[in-house]
C-alpha cells in the first residue's frame, strides 16, 4: 500500500499582528480588518523574524510567551510611534531568557538604541529601556545592508518617507517577502523598490490612501504625508512580478466595509492583491 504523500513544509509562515498606520483604530467598524499598528511576524527555518514593533506586538509577545525562551530578530522601518510603540509592552522583552536582535538605522546621529530609549523616558513612560530584562542586542543595518539569520537572508533598502525608512527583502530557500510600509512614491525610489521587490512571492505595501484622496481631491492633498496607493501599489508590483500584494498600513479613519472596497479595486488591477488583516497567516 503506497504511502501518502507528505504536505511539503513552507519556506515562510507570515502572520499579521497590526496592519494599521499612523495611529492605532479599535472600534466596531474595524472588528475584522484589526486596529493595531504594524508588527509582521514571519517563521523559517526555527527563526522568528518580526517586522516593526507597533501595537500589535503587544500581542504577539503574549503568544510566543506561552513557550519561552523567546529568540527573535526584530526590524524597524523606522520610528514613527505607530511602528515602535508595541516595545513597552513587549512581554518576552522583560523576560531575561529572551534573546532579541532589533535591527534599526541612525538617523540624525542616534543609533537604534538610542532612538528606541527616548520613548521610555519620563514624562512619556514610567520607566526607562533598562528595566528590560531581555538579552537584547541592537544592530545598525543602513541602505543595503545585509543580516544573515540562519539560513535567511535580510536585505534593507532606503524608502521614500519624511525622516527616513527601510523597506526590507526576506529571503529563505527559493521564497521571498518584501516590506516597504510607509513609502511615497514619485520619486527614483520607486525604481528602487521594483528591483527590492523583483519576483517576490509576497510584497507587502503602503496603501493608506486613496487616488483621490492621495491627490487632494477628498480633502487636504496627502502629498508629502509619506504614504501611497492601491492603484500605486498594483502598478509597482506588476513593474516587480510580484505573485501577492498585501495593501497594508491602512488609514486609521478607514473601516471594514472601506478597506473591502480597497482590495476589490486592487484586484482589478493585480489579480494578487488582497487587504491585510490581524490575525491572517499565509504560507510561502
């Protein structure tokens, strides 16, 4: 009798902890999109990597504290408050089995360290980055820089965002992840992120906005904000060959019903797009 076929395992399980921008949205109206700010957590090859520490870390802490010792490798974009207010709040972080790596870029002379201490200063937070018991070790990764992790491969490229931000490339046995949150596109960094995120099966992408909303036709013009669109995200990731298209960052005012909106009008123009959401997980 043959045996049966074994499911092959995964080069990379994503899951999505907060796909919100700019400020953290709980509420009626985003009970199935989630209202936690950016954290992307992804597996491979016994490696947990996460992509930004926003609100949604708050609970993805509480989940890999229920089999420590925690080992993660953490990467900032960059560090606007949406993206690294989950710290605080980190469980695993005062947990002195706990390795972390945060992986972040100087900006205006301060180090990742430095930068991620100003927040837990009073009058902003009762106390200060040294109550965390963790191992922690903080790594200075700029424009093209490359951390091997195992097996896995990390590669950031400088975005167009005001004060600066990451996007960054994962790749591990033949699958590639790309995460270019808070990028505004019209400039020669769109060029760049076509070549990050070439072939990629999963481009994980800016789309706070509306067309209309992007150019000043509902409301003020959002030009300069340092944020895109679907429309720009699809025309991107046709550019690249990327398989999926992951709208992420959304705007906090936007609800369910509009987001759905958002991804319909997406997959029109990129039969891979979809609305990121807490809590899915997709395996490449």
């Amino acid at each position: 009798m043959p045996r049966p076929k074994s499911t092959p395992k995964p080069a990379m399980v994503v899951r999505f902890w907060g796909v919100r921008g700019s400020l953290a949205s709980p509420g009626a109206g985003t009970l199935k999109t989630g209202g936690n700010t950016a954290c992307v957590e992804v597996r491979c090859s016994g490696e947990t990597i996460i992509f930004d520490l926003g609100t949604g870390l708050r609970p993805l802490g509480v989940a890999l504290m229920r089999k420590p010792p925690v080992r993660a490798h953490l990467f900032l974009s960059h560090y606007h408050w949406d993206h690294i207010a989950g710290l605080p709040f980190f469980a695993p972080a005062y947990d002195p089995r706990s390795q972390l790596t945060i992986h972040g870029a100087t900006r205006r002379g301060r180090d990742v360290r430095q930068i991620l201490s100003g927040q837990m200063i009073d009058p902003y937070f009762p106390v200060d980055l040294g109550v965390l018991n963790a191992h922690l070790r903080f790594v200075t990764l700029q424009d093209g820089g490359v951390a091997h992790l195992g097996k896995a491969v990390v590669t950031a490229a400088e975005l167009n965002h005001p004060g600066g931000a990451l996007g960054f490339r994962l790749e591990h046995e033949g699958r590639s992840l790309v995460y270019a949150t808070d990028f505004e596109h019209g400039t020669s960094a769109d060029e760049r992120l076509v070549e990050l995120a070439r072939n990629a099966d999963l481009l994980i992408f800016d789309a706070q906005y509306t067309p209309a909303e992007y150019e000043g036709k509902i409301g003020p013009s959002k030009k300069g904000w340092g944020h895109s669109t679907y429309e720009v995200g699809a025309r991107l990731a046709r550019s690249a060959g990327v398989k999926k298209l992951a709208l992420y960052h959304h705007a906090p005012e936007r609800d369910d019903q509009g987001i759905r909106k958002l991804a319909a009008l997406a997959k029109k123009l990129h039969p891979g797009a979809f609305a990121a959401r807490e809590g899915l997980k997709l395996s490449l």
